[in-house]
C-alpha cells in the first residue's frame, strides 16, 4: 500500500498539499479507479483559495459574506431578516451593558464600610445585571425564532431561482463543457445559502459581543484594549491553522471515502447481487474496503497529531500572553493606575471574549467556504440566463400542417465533426415518417432538431401552415413548439415517482387528469398492469421505497407510450418505442402509433425494426449524418444496392421470414384536425 506523509509544512504551500493528494492513494484505489475518484465539481477547483484562507483573507472577504446573505435575506423575508439583526444588535448592547453592571457590582462590593452596606448598595446593579442575563436570553431564542424563520425561505428562494434557470437552458449550451461545468458547479450553493445565514448569526453574534466587550473595557482603562488583543492573536492563530489543517487532511481523504462509498454501494445494489456471489466480485470488493480504510484511518490519525502540535504551541503562546497581560493587570492595581472593580472587570471581559474565538475563526472558514460556493450558484445562474432559451418570440401558424427541415446541418459542441449535413425531411400530419440507419447515423440528433429541443447550427426548421404561412424555428415561440411536440426518447426518464404521476408528468403544467391518465394507459396496453398493483396508480414504480414495485423494461416502456398518449400532442417523435416489447407487444405498440397518424398527428419513428417501417408513409435513410436515400418501402427496396435495402434483406434473412402483411397497419391518409398543442 502507499502511502506518503504529509508534511508540516503543507499548510503553507498549497501545491505540495496538491502532490500529496496525487500519491497518498492506496494500490486498491489505483488498481480498481486508476488513482483518485475525483469530482469534476466545483469543490475542486476551490481547493486553492481554502488552502490559502488566512486572517487577511478572513477578515477581507467578511463584508462580502455577509452583505450577500443579507442581500439574500431582505429578498426573500424582510421582517425576519429586520429581527435576526436587530436581536444580534440587542444582545451586543446587552453585553456592554452587563459588563457595565459587572463593574458598579464590583465598585460597590470593593468600597469601604460594612458589609451589609455594600451588598445593599449593589442591589440595583445587581438587578441591572439580572435584567440583562434576562434581555440576552429572550433576545437569543427571539434570534433563534426569526432565523429558524428566514433559513428555509432564503434557500428555497436561492434554489427555485438556480433550478428555474437550469432548467430553461438551451440543451445544445448544456453540452458545451464551460456551461456544463459552471451549472453544475451550482447546484452546490443552493443550500450554502442556508448555512451562511445560520453561520452569520453565529458569527455576528461572536463578534458583536467582542466589541461590545472592547468597547467597554477601552472606555475603563486604554490599556485593557491591547490586553484582549494580546490574548485573542494567539489563539486565533492557533484556530486558522487547525482549520487550514483539517481543510487540507479532507482533501486528503474526502476521496478515499467517496471511493469507499462507491465499492459498499455496489455489495447492496439488487443488479449487482449475482456477480457479487458468482463472480466472487464481493470478495474483491471487501478486500479492497478494507485496505482503504486502513489508508483512512492513517490520515486520520496524522491529523490528530498536527492538531495537537498546533493546539500545544497556539495554547503556549496563549499562556504567555496572558501571564504577560495579568503581570499588566497586576502592576496596575499594585500602583494605583487601575481600580481593583475595574481589574475584576476586566478579568471576566476577557475570559469570555477570549473563549469563543477559536469557535469564531472557524464559523468564518466555514462560512468563507460556503460563500464559494454560493457564489458558484450566481455564476450559474448568471450563465443559464446567458444561454436561456427565448422567453418570446412568432407564434406558430394554427393550424400547423406540417414541419420542414431544409438542408439542416448540426455540430455537438467539441466535436470532430457535425452529426447532421445538409439533412433536408419533411413532416406532414396525418402520416407516419420514419428515420432509419445505422447507430451514430444522426436519427435520434434529427428528431430533437424537429423537436426544437435543439437548433440547427446551419439550414432551418419550418413550421408550416394550411396557408403556407411558415414560422423558422429560431424566431418560433419555443414554449409554443414544446407545446405542440410530444418526445418518447430511447432513454426517457424512469420517474422514482406513481404509476399516475409517470403518465401525468407528460403534460407537467397542468393539473392531473385521472381520465385520461387510464385512458392513455389503456391506449398503451397498460391499463391491466397498473390498476392490478397492490396499490394501483398509487404505486410507486421504483424498488426500494414503500409501496414501491419493479417494472420490466418491456412494462417501463408502455408507461412511456401512456406519458406521450396522455400529452396528445400533434406532433409526436419516438425513438426505438419497442425495443424492449415482446413481438405482440411490439405489433401493438406499432398499431398504436399508426392510429395516432389515423387521427391526423405526424408520427415520426426511429427504429431498427424494418418490417414496421415498411408500411410508412414516407422513409429517410441516414448515413453518417446524410440523407442518402428517401421514399417509400417500395421505392427504396427497388434500388439495387441500396443501403436500405441491404439493412432490410440482411434483417429479413436473420429472422427467416417476413412480416404478415395483417400483422402490421398499412398506410392512410387523413385530415389533420385542428388541435395543436398538448392539451
């Protein structure tokens, strides 16, 4: 196993912290990840500015932390925000003005005269102090109460507003690394709002009470001031170096852990049950757990050592101060320049003040470190708006008779070359269009390009009207288009949600429609299955939870046609709809789709199973990006050598018989009708 240990000195050089973390990985983590399992997150690239947190960095960055969550506060909850800082305010002057009653208590106590005399002469001192102890506490939980209040609101407000704008990026701007990487970074922050406020309060309270303290202590004598300085730089110190420390040691062994993580997930997962016991892939699995948290619990014990080291010098340098500042205090009282109250007084400011330092430094670090963060959230938020899809723009002719493609051609961010060249298709209502070609040829591309969820980087869309009237996709009301459009992907989302909510989530903006949710469902051959679940379309379609049941792909798919039966939509893409249906199921699932077109919709079909793209109206073959051949089953298998008709003969010729011609819908014309949003 290897293993490197870290030097003293790493807190002050970031870079040799960073080699550290390179080779400190044990020989399970490189034989099984090829070396550290890091996130390209953006916990990473705030590795730099952590490492270098000082007090001048702390003490700089403070104004900035806190106007942001105040910022954010008076945004979300103006009331609340007004008694989180006006308790703090309250408990500062709380605190000056109990050590001013401390002071009068001491005066009195340490005159002359009798002894039952004085204690009467403190009593209103006295009930001041009890006054304030009372005034602090009630400000404390009224503190409490209101940022209990704003906390939820503040990152609710900063969630919705990251989660808003993620989601109405344009996709072909999520595939460009820089974006995906900053919006991502983002999700991170949405709850560090939260923290931030919580901490600040921490903080503001801290360091109210130190200044309310020094304030009190340079209005009694001009030399307690420096003593309290004295005290607190090195036990500040001290704080900053341990949290630089511990920040540097979680760099150290954060990836461990996720590693480890990975590997105990993999023994529970039900899919992974089999080779876990055939294969012998737990055994290997545990091996490996184990030399990793021997890698872990040597980091572990390393810190504690430097954590001691540190504490042992910080907590020295401390003592000195404070025999140095008590040798003060004393040569004070001793001639006559300081009154013995006042020296009571000043023992116990900086006793308290003193003791909630270390808890300060490290209430800013984590706060300094949530600000990163969060501010990874603004950015993101800033790039999405920048990459939004347009909130207006032409509405679409209605009705819309069909969609045109004209020699579009579309380039994947980073990538060698464009996925479609110069593709012209036509879409009409009414009739079946089929994509068919071979893997990476560009169908699946082409349909999201129809579908506006992307656009084309040269050639246009049209929207086509009865009239002619035509709207380009790029000047098009998206929401308009999204509207019109109903997607069933290769890889549609399996919702961890109901039965009910996986079919209702097609039409995601408007209220649930049980009718026709059991409608859709029927219409998907999917009826049956559901409403004979233990708990119906209260079910839960995911494994794991309560109430939770396992679908077969075959049955995942069906709820899939019954989410893009529900959304009716006009026009309707599907990619591979059957590819995980038994050959009835599939000959169902294909009638289904050829009655839609019966209805007036524009069906358009990518599939690998030529006996159904046979009977399409209209089919374009895609190679490579191209449209290399297009009309209709008759046309196409009439090209000798065709790409088409080699892909149907070998196909035929693999399952050694061809299709009934009663098995599978035969083409039609029909009249689109006039609906022309999901509704």
């Amino acid at each position: 196993m290897t293993q490197v240990e870290p030097g003293a000195d790493e807190t002050k050089d970031p870079s040799k912290a960073a080699a550290t973390a390179a080779t400190n990985i044990s020989d399970a983590e490189r034989e099984l990840y090829g070396g550290r399992l890091r996130y390209d997150q953006s916990y990473v690239r705030h590795e730099g500015p952590l490492t270098r947190l000082g007090f001048g960095h702390m003490a700089a960055a403070l104004p900035r932390m806190v106007g942001m969550v105040l910022r954010t506060g008076w945004q979300t909850d103006r009331r609340a925000l007004a008694g989180v800082v006006a308790a703090q305010l309250g408990q500062g002057l709380t605190t000056g003005w109990g050590l001013v009653a401390v002071n009068s208590v001491l005066t009195q106590l340490f005159a002359d005269g009798p002894t039952a005399d004085k204690l009467r002469d403190a009593l209103p001192s006295l009930a001041v102090l009890a006054v304030t102890a009372v005034a602090t506490a009630v400000l404390s939980a009224w503190s409490t109460a209101m940022s209990g209040r704003l906390e939820p609101q503040v990152e609710r407000a900063v969630s919705a507003r990251y989660y808003t704008a993620v989601t109405h990026v344009e996709v072909e701007a999520t595939e460009r690394p820089e974006v995906q990487r900053v919006l991502e970074a983002g999700k991170f922050g949405t709850d560090s709002a939260r923290s931030m406020l919580r901490l600040s309060v921490g903080v503001g309270s801290v360091v109210i009470g130190m200044a309310a303290a020094a304030v009190v202590l340079a209005a009694l004598h001009w030399a307690l001031l420096p003593m309290l300085l004295a005290i607190a730089l090195p036990k500040g110190w001290g704080a900053v170096r341990s949290a630089r420390r511990e920040y540097l040691s979680r760099l150290n062994w954060v990836d461990h852990r996720r590693a480890i993580a990975s590997l105990l997930a993999y023994l529970t997962r039900p899919h992974a049950a089999g080779e876990i016991r055939v294969h012998a892939a737990g055994t290997k699995l545990l091996s490996s757990y184990e030399e990793m948290s021997r890698q872990t619990e040597a980091e572990q014990r390393r810190l504690a050592r430097a954590q001691a080291s540190t504490d042992l010098i910080a907590g020295g340098f401390a003592g000195l101060a404070s025999l140095a500042c008590y040798g003060v205090l004393w040569w004070l009282l001793a001639t006559g320049g300081l009154p013995l109250a006042v020296g009571g007084t000043a023992v116990i400011a900086i006793r308290t003040s003193t003791a909630r330092l270390t808890s300060l430094v490290q209430q800013v670090n984590r706060l300094y470190e949530e600000l990163l963060f969060l501010t990874d959230t603004e950015d993101a938020i800033k790039v999405a708006g920048e990459n939004a899809i347009p909130s207006a723009g032409a509405p679409l002719p209605t009705p819309t008779r069909e969609v045109l493609a004209e020699d579009v051609s579309f380039t994947y961010p980073g990538a060698d070359g464009p996925s479609l060249k110069g593709v012209s298709v036509r879409v009409p209502r009414g009739k079946v269009t089929a994509l068919v070609g071979a893997n990476g040829s560009g169908k699946t591309t082409l349909t999201k390009v129809l579908a506006g969820v992307l656009l084309p980087s040269e050639g246009d869309v049209w929207w086509v009207g009865e009239s002619g009237e035509r709207v380009e996709l790029r000047e098009a009301d998206r929401s308009q288009v999204f509207g019109a459009v109903g997607l069933l992907a290769q890889d549609f989302p399996r919702w961890e949600m109901t039965a009910a909510a996986n079919v209702a989530i097609g039409i995601g903006d408007r209220p649930r429609d049980m009718d026709r949710v059991r409608q859709a469902a029927n219409e998907a051959g999917v009826l049956d299955l559901i409403e004979g679940l233990p708990h119906g379309w209260d079910s839960i379609v995911f494994k794991g939870y309560e109430r939770g049941v396992q679908l077969s792909g075959g049955q995942w798919q069906k709820l899939g046609t019954a989410r893009t039966r529900y959304r009716q939509a006009p026009f309707l893409l599907v990619d591979e709809p059957t590819s995980a249906l038994d050959p009835h199921a599939e000959i169902a699932a294909f009638q289904g789709l050829w009655s839609l077109a019966a209805e007036g919709h524009a069906v358009v079909l990518v599939t690998h199973r030529l006996a159904a793209t046979m009977n399409a109206d209209h089919i374009y073959v895609l190679d490579q990006g191209r449209v290399v051949e297009d009309g209709t089953h008759e046309d196409l298998m009439a090209r000798e050598g065709g790409l088409y008709q080699g892909m149907f003969s070998a196909q035929a010729a693999q399952y050694g018989l061809a299709p009934a011609a009663d098995m599978l819908p035969g083409p039609r014309s029909a009249q689109a009708p006039d609906h022309e949003t999901a509704s």
